[in-house]
C-alpha cells in the first residue's frame, strides 16, 4: 500500500468508529426511553411498599375468609383496571 492508499483507508475507517459512535448513543437514548416507563413503575412500588403490603394481606384474610367475595372482588378490580386502561387510552 502506498501513502495515498492508506490515507484512503484510514479516513474510511475514521467514518466508520464515527457511524458507530452514532448508532451507540441512538442506541442508549432508545434504551433509556424504554427503560423510563419500568423506572417509574418500580419507584411508585417502592414508595407504596408498606401500604401495598398491608392492603394484600387484608386482602389474603379476607379472601381465606370469604373465598366468593374474593374472586368477585378479583373480577371487578380486573374489570376496573382494563377500564382504566381504556380509558386513559382514549383519551391520548
């Protein structure tokens, strides 16, 4: 190779390390932006750790207790929940 052939190919393989410094920092962004919805969910869950504790014990008894109300009090919080979503859906 000559003087000129490698210039040539040095600058070819600077674009390439600078494409790729590119795709990795689209790449970081896209992952941070899809990790964000996770964070925030398991940030909620952290804060509300005791009373999301208590509220499913209680409701552990209660289902022990009174297995029918259990599985119709399931059916509407499930029911509830889907609503919910719907809801929030629609109005985006």
């Amino acid at each position: 190779m000559n003087r000129a052939d490698r210039k040539a190919r040095r600058a070819e393989l600077d674009h390439a390390i600078e494409q790729q410094r590119i795709d990795l920092l689209v790449a970081a962004h896209r992952w941070r932006t899809a990790e964000r919805t996770l964070d925030r969910s398991w940030r909620f869950l952290s804060r509300h750790r005791t009373p999301l504790l208590v509220a499913a014990g209680l409701l552990a008894y209660r289902g022990l207790r009174h297995p029918r109300g259990a599985v119709r009090l399931a059916r509407r919080l499930t029911a509830g929940v889907f609503f919910a979503k719907k809801a929030r859906d629609l109005l985006r």
